[in-house]
C-alpha cells in the first residue's frame, strides 16, 4: 500500500472545536461533518519528513468527526514542512458505515531553486552553493554553482550537475549521476607546507568528477550505496600529464527515530563510507579512504541534545581532496584549519555535543587529526549560537594557551 | 424556385439545432409577482472541472453570486440581488448539499450536481418594484468562487455582510479566481413569461 496508515485512535475533546464561529465556518455546512474520520494516510516517502507535532495533530483527527478546517490547516503545515508545491486532502468513503477516510496527496515542486550552502566564516570568508532543480516525476535534475572553501584543503569553485530518479522500477532503489567541474585555489600555508613534505600528493588547478551511484532501501531506517567515483584532476606543474582518481564507493545509512518515554522523541543515525581507489580502476592513486559516523540526539520539549562521533582513516596514497580536515563549520569549531594542519590529514577522530533550547545552541567540539606515524594532539573549542530552521550565527573559542581570537560564523544550511 | 433535395433537409436537420442552440439566450428569465428570477442559465455550469474534482474529495467550496439588472449594455446596475452559496459533497450519499448564507439562510441536501446549481439560481431573486416593463433592459448573473480574501472582507463577527459582498462584485475577479457569467439583453420585462414559482426550497 502506497500510503501509510496512522491509525491511533485518541479519546478526549475536539481538538478544533473551542473558538469557532457558528454561523460564520463552513464546518457545519460540509455535509461530511457528520462523519467520524477513520484513518489519516500520508505518502509513505514523505512521512519521516512530517514533525512529531503535525503527526500527532494528523493522528487527533482520527476518531473525531470530520472537521474541514481541521484538515486545511493539517495539510497547509504539511506543505509547509515537506516544501512542496501542494498537499491535496481527499475524503473516501471509510471501511466502516458513516465512517470517512483522510488522503493527503504530496504534489512536489516542479522547479525548486536552493541554497544548500551559505556560510561566512570570519577566517575562511564567504562559502556558498545554489541549485536550481527541475522535477518531473521521479525525475530530478539539478545545475547548481558553488564555491566552497570549508570543507576541504582547497577552495573549490565551479558548476554541479546531478541527475536523480528517485523510483528506479521500485520505491527502494534510487539513481544518482553527479557531474562537477571545480577550479581551485590554495591557502598560503597549504602551498608553503606541500613544498616541505613530499609524502602528500601534489597540488591541482582544476578538478572534473563524474559519480554514478545507485542507493538501495533495505529496509525503512537501512539504507546502501554503490557506486564510483571518477576524478580527474590537472596538476598545478606545466607540462604534467592529467592524473585520475578513480574508486569505488559504497556507503551504509541508519537512521531511527524512536518515541516515548521519559522523553520526546529520540533519533539515532549511524553510517559508513569507503572510497576505494586502485590502478584497476585506471587510477593513478590507490587508496581506500574509511569514514564513520554516529549521531544521536535526544529531545523534549523546546530542549535537545547531541553527540555526534566522526572517525576517519586513509590507507595508500590519496589525493588532497580525499583528506580529512578539522577546524571546518561544523568540527572541530573556532580553530583555524589551516593552522592545524595545512595539508589536512589521514586519521581523524572528532566529537562534538551539542545543547539546544529554542533558538539557543551551545557546543562543545573535540577532536584530533594526524598522519601515520605522528603524535595525536586533542583539541577543543567551545561555542554558543542562535539557530532558527536553516539560519545560523553562531560564535566558536578554540580552546588553547595565549591568545584565542574567536571565530564568528553565520549563515544557513551549514 | 429551389428544388428541396435529400441534402437540403439533411442540413436543416443538423443545422437547426445548432442554430437554435447558438441564438438561445445564456439566461433564461421569468416574472414571479415582484421579482425577476433565474428560469435556466443553460451555459453557465460551476459544477464542473476543477470545483466539481474538489468537491468530490471532500472540500467545502463557497460560491458567489451576484443577478442584476442594467438599463444599458455595461452600465451600472440599477437594481442587484446577491448570495453566498456553501456546497460539499456527501463522499457516501454522493449527492451535493448547498446553504445559503445571504440574505435568508436556507439549506437543502442530497442534490445531484444539476439540481444543486438550479436551486443557487432558483434562489436569486431581484426586486423589479418601479421598474418600467416596456423599457429595455440588461440582465447579468455573475458567480465567483470566493477565495481567502473575499472571505475575510465578506465574512464578519456578526455574520454575512451584503454591502461587502456587492463591493467584492464591484471589483473584476482576481487572475486566479474562477469565475462564470451569463447575460441577456435587451429585454422587456413587459414581454417576460410571467410564473408563480413555488416557494424557495430549504
């Protein structure tokens, strides 16, 4: 069955039926208002993006007589929450006599423009991406801009295109090709610390890959990936030859929400990556590069708490695009990347716990980068911010001896 | 003289209907005591497509309406009778129910989609009183489907305001609001059908 059927019955007074109008809202004059609402079905895609709150309203109107406006404000918050372009309720007839049944049909957005990054940082400045999609059925394509200089050693401009079918032949099995080509640019301290260690691959000017990769829903909280990456990448010496990266990539996801309790809701993501490079995949790099992630949160009411563990490690030799940094938007924050290790490194190991309270957030990172063979120095920073939905400012202090200029960050979907 | 052949009466045959059907009037009019009212408004259907697809999933549409009279083509109108319509659609009975919330507040049930519309126009009724019957006029039905701000304007506290739902007529439908019109003239009220018509249903 397509939708998913919420079917919890609740006792206890009409949710709606404090201040309406007698003469004045057409609930009286819905001819369906006779009728008990059965059941609420929402698409079974779209239900891990409702909120606890709109869920448990959904699940209000489930034994109450049918109230239209009860259901328009249900499905303009759903519209809302999901950003799509329509959510449509239909009332069926219901299993049972005088019983009705409450549809929401989700009508995506055909042409949806994002900015899946924007951050100024007051020591890497600007970073920032938009995307523009087309949709047309399970069908996504999307050319987007970006220049990033957070994430990585470089800072990568350049265009992104991506083609998506989010149902091929089944509703558990997505197809993703990602075509970028970005030029890049180095930091001082990169250029001056690549020039003093031969160990790490050279630098680049301009970097092209090309990522097929094919996610499988194993099942609703497990998901798996497959797929390849082709890197091909211009060194930044006239005369050399284009060199490649290219590897095999599989990922695994988990993600659960769990309710009830002493608290409200509690949610559990873990995942591993690895990106295996080797010369039978015409590589000029072989490597395989290991990536874990676990993250749990645990919320009530307006307050939630986080702890979210990355564990990195690099075998081989892989480019400087593949190596792990710390001093980004999001670990280890308020130090400077390039301070801690310029030329990124092959071990990582961070964690990070963060505290909310409405719009107010406080963190606390920790964590260590180094290569093979180096010693392991712990670092920490501590931090305090604002967050409404995708905006953020927030204010990080490394922790350290001498003088600590804090570092200030704003912006969204970071 | 022509000759009348086969083909001549074929012509006619098929001809005649559509001619007849392209000079009937869009509103067909009756005399009842003092009123003017709705006979049919054989072209005008707001029953259909996307209201009727919305009605079908369960939704509560508000239709408005406006019937008035004009001693010229385009003029201000003279004499307005107006109403607001609530309909749903019954997803077991599948029959339409429809209240008036206007002047008088009236509702009738288990309609199908025809009979719904006929008693909306059934229920618009314009006041002819020191109307001359031998001058000729211009008669005008006019329904919108109300959205969210003529709701607001024209549903108040105290209930249904007709001064503001004659405003929200005086202003041209939005871009997106659906609309549907009907108009005859010139006619002579003297040259109507004169009808008692049953009292009002509901």
């Amino acid at each position: 069955m397509k939708c998913a059927l919420i079917s919890f019955l609740i006792s206890g007074a009409s949710l709606w039926g404090g201040n309406q109008e007698p003469f004045l809202q057409p609930v009286e004059f819905n001819v369906n208002s006779q009728y008990t609402v059965e059941s609420v079905e929402v698409p079974r895609e779209v239900e891990s993006g409702i909120s606890r709150g709109l869920r448990q309203d959904l699940e209000r109107l489930i034994g109450q007589k049918f109230n239209p406006i009860a259901l328009d404000d249900v499905a303009r918050r759903m519209r809302d929450e999901l950003n799509v372009r329509t959510v449509v309720p239909r009332l069926l007839r219901g299993h049972r006599p005088d019983h009705v049944r409450i549809v929401l049909d989700v009508a995506g957005k055909r042409v949806d423009l994002s900015v899946p990054k924007f951050l100024y940082d007051s020591t890497q400045g600007l970073n920032g991406a938009v995307e523009g999609t087309v949709i047309a059925g399970d069908n996504r394509f999307t050319a987007g801009l970006v220049s990033n200089g957070d994430e990585l050693v470089e800072r990568y401009s350049g265009i992104r295109f991506r083609y998506e079918d989010l149902k091929l032949g089944t509703n558990r099995v997505r197809l993703r090709f990602e075509f970028d080509s970005y030029h890049e640019q180095w930091n001082g301290s990169t250029l001056k610390a690549i020039a003093q260690d031969d160990s790490v691959p050279g630098l680049y000017r301009s970097r092209q890959n090309f990522e097929p990769v094919v996610t499988i829903a194993l099942a609703k909280p497990l998901t798996v990936s497959f797929g390849a990456s082709f890197q091909r990448f211009d060194p930044d010496i006239p005369g050399e030859h284009p060199q490649s990266a290219n590897a095999a990539i599989t990922a695994v996801h988990y993600e659960r929400q769990f309710e009830g309790g002493l608290t409200d809701e509690q949610d559990l993501a873990a995942g591993y990556s690895l990106r295996a490079a080797t010369q039978a995949f015409d590589s000029n790099y072989g490597y395989a590069r290991h990536r874990w992630e676990v993250r749990y949160t645990i919320a009530s009411g307006r307050q939630s708490l986080t702890d979210d563990a990355v564990a990195g490690l690099i075998t081989g030799n892989a480019p400087l695009f593949e190596r792990f940094q710390l001093g980004t938007s999001t670990m280890l924050r308020g130090w400077n990347k390039w301070e801690i290790d310029p030329l990124g490194g092959s071990r990582v190991v961070h964690n990070s716990v963060e505290y909310r309270y409405g719009l107010f957030e406080a963190f606390y990172d920790a964590g260590a980068i180094w290569d093979s063979g180096e010693d392991v120095l712990v670092r920490h920073s501590l931090g305090v911010g604002l967050r409404k939905n995708a905006f953020q400012v927030a204010m990080a202090f490394p922790v350290k001896g001498g003088r600590a200029s804090p570092v200030f960050m704003v912006g969204m979907n970071y | 003289m022509h000759k009348v052949t086969r083909r001549w009466w074929l012509a006619a045959s098929f001809g005649a209907p559509l001619l007849v059907g392209l000079t009937a009037p869009s509103l067909q009019l009756c005399v009842d005591g003092d009123d003017l009212r709705i006979v049919a408004a054989p072209t005008l259907h707001f029953l259909s497509d996307k209201p009727l697809e919305k009605l079908k999933d369960g939704a509560t549409l508000v239709f408005l309406a406006q019937f008035s009279l004009s001693t010229e083509v385009n003029a201000p109108a003279i004499q307005r009778a107006v109403d607001r319509f609530v309909m749903s659609y019954d997803v077991w009975e599948e029959k339409f129910s429809v209240t008036s919330t206007g002047v008088e507040r009236a509702t009738v049930s288990h309609l199908s989609a025809a009979a719904a519309e006929y008693w909306c126009l059934d229920h618009l009724a314009l006041g002819i009183d020191g109307v001359a019957a031998d001058k000729p006029l211009w008669v005008k039905l006019e329904m919108r489907a109300e959205d969210a701000r003529d709701q607001a304007a024209v549903v108040g506290q105290s209930g249904i305001s007709i001064a503001r739902l004659i405003e929200v007529f005086s202003n041209p439908a939005r871009a997106q609001q659906m609309r549907w019109e009907a108009s005859v003239g010139p006619v002579r009220l003297a040259d109507l059908k004169r009808e008692r018509r049953s009292p009002r249903s509901g």
